[in-house]
C-alpha cells in the first residue's frame, strides 16, 4: 500500500505533498513496515533536490510523457537513423508538417483521428478528479485521498513487480548461460577451424546509427518498419509466465470491450455539413473509394497524388482506389 502511496504523491497540490509524504510514513509505522532506506531515497532526492513543484502533476490534462514519447518514436521511425543528412532531415520533416496539417483539418470537421480513450484509464481520471474534489471541499484529508488515488496505479505497479519477480531474474540466468556458451565456443573455434580474411573494396564505417555508409558513396540502408513485430513471436518460445500475463491481459481486454455501453441512434443519421467534399484538399467532391478499407474519401486529384498511401480516415494503407458515380 505504501508503494501505491507513493505513485499517487505526485496528484497532490505541491504544497501538500510534504504532508502526504509525513502521512505515507506514519502509515508504515503503524503497520510495521520497514521501508527506512526507501523514504530516505525519496526524501533527499526528490523533495530536496527535484522539489515538490516540479513533479507535481496536480491540476494538469496530461500528468505523463506518453505523448512526447509517441512523437519521438514516431519520428525515429521516420528517420530511420539517428543523424540523417540536413536534405533528408527536411524532407521528413515536410512530410511531418503536411500529416500534421491534414489531421489538424481532419479534427476541425469532428472527424476521429486516434483510437479512442481504454474505459480503465477513463475510469481512473475519474476517480482522481473526483478524491482532487473532495480534498479541495475538505470532506477528505491527505491521507484518504492517497488511499483513493493510490487504486490508480495499482495494475502498472503489479505488472512491474510481476516483471522483476518472475520474468528478470530468468533473463539474467540465460544471458549468463549464454555468455558462458559463447566463452566455450569461442576456444574451440579459435583451436580447430581457421579464420578466412576478407578484403572489401570499399571498407565500410559504423558510426553508432542505424545506417551503413561508405568511404565513397555513403550509400543508407532503408528499414523496412511496415511489419508488425507480433507476427514474428512464436508462443511457444514464450516463457511461460509471460504467456500467462498476455493471456490475462487478453481476457481483460475482451471484458472492456464486452462492458462498453450501447446507445440507440437513428437509423437515417443527416449527412454532417461538406461531408461529400474532399478530406485532403477541401474542394472537390469525393469520388473515390479505396480499397481495401473502403472508405469514400478523396476526388481524382488527390487520390493520384496522395503519397503515402494511407487512408486519411483510418489510415490504413490502400493499395488501389475505385470511382464512385453518383
């Protein structure tokens, strides 16, 4: 309970998280826990040095860098390197901005365009806005609100102890297994067959990226990134464990999905305002269809020049397009 405490500190205004801290610690005393290096840790580091202000996510939309991290992920992934050269540095860049640009004027027009919001993390913004409530009213103290908010965190701090209880110690014996192996390997390799020497015409350079560039030509080695890293893990490699953790999580998704409220909507709807216009260029009429997705969503233009082909309503990619006559 204590460690749920203190993942639910940083929901406090900063004046208080003082005071939240002083409740986390009687409530160990009074339960015999010895958790002494711990709240020292958190007391020099991170209300001495970091300071309550600066991780205190009270009153904030978004309390995490989930956003941040997506974003830089994402541009990662279209760099395909770490240090691109400036031409390509921009040329991403542009097409970033033109993405960008599209989904802005995809949004003004109440199109959706991100998945929607898991009802566990809707439920857990609920049950903080409504203890934030009741502390700001004063039906509540400091530590009744870290007990209420301190549910919120409960499934990431499980799944992490999960992870260092059951899965990392595993991994330390294999990689120490196969460290071993590799040793032996090596001597006898060494011993008995003799190494071939290769001579490259142009030597190659590693500079700490994710492409290989020449002496001459500097020449860049594309990723193909279009797969899904699911499709190359085979169950059966799995550690058992973790198979049980996916399984537990798929159950749990199915149970979301199953819950999600239904709600009873005309069966003509009236067509929202220029919603036969154009998603990308906003000034001709929709003509064509993609396929496979279906969606009728681009005129003649932009269904040629689009690039990359990716739907601008799922966006999904789409390999040919069909005209619709109306």
């Amino acid at each position: 309970m204590c460690v749920k405490m203190f993942a639910a500190l940083a929901l406090l205004p900063a004046n208080l998280i003082e005071e939240g801290y002083q409740c986390i610690r009687q409530h160990a005393r009074n339960n015999n826990l010895q958790l002494t290096p711990f709240f020292n840790y958190f007391n020099s580091f991170w209300l001495r040095i970091v300071g309550p202000e600066t991780f205190s996510v009270h009153g904030i939309a978004r309390r995490t860098n989930n956003n941040v991290e997506n974003f830089h992920g994402r541009l990662k992934e279209k760099f395909q390197t770490s240090h691109p050269n400036l031409w390509t540095f921009l040329k991403h860049l542009n097409e970033l901005s033109l993405k960008n640009h599209i989904t802005i004027a995809q949004l003004s027009q109440g199109q959706k365009v991100s998945r929607p919001v898991k009802i566990k993390y809707i439920a857990n913004s609920e049950r903080i806005k409504i203890a934030t409530a009741q502390l700001n009213l004063g039906t509540i103290n400091v530590s009744d609100f870290l007990i209420q908010c301190s549910y919120t965190a409960e499934t990431y701090i499980r799944e992490e102890l999960n992870w260092y209880t059951l899965v990392e110690p595993n991994l330390i014996v294999d990689n120490d297994d196969l460290t071993q192996s590799d040793g032996d390997d090596s001597v006898s390799v060494a011993e008995d067959i003799p190494h071939p020497v290769v001579n490259f015409a142009h030597p190659t350079q590693y500079d700490g990226d994710d492409s290989v560039s020449g002496t001459e030509d500097n020449n860049q080695v594309a990723v193909d990134s279009d797969g899904n890293e699911d499709d190359f893990i085979l169950e059966e490699e799995l550690d058992p464990d973790m198979v049980n953790m996916m399984e537990i999580d798929n159950r749990r998704r199915e149970v979301e999905l199953q819950n999600i409220p239904f709600v009873q909507v005309p069966i003509n709807l009236p067509l929202p305002p220029n919603s036969n216009i154009c998603v990308v260029c906003k000034d001709l009429e929709r003509t064509h269809a993609l396929i496979p997705c279906g969606h009728k969503a681009l005129c003649g233009n932009c269904a040629e020049l689009l690039h990359p082909k990716r739907c601008p309503l799922c966006k999904a990619n789409f390999s040919s397009t069909l005209r619709i006559w109306s």
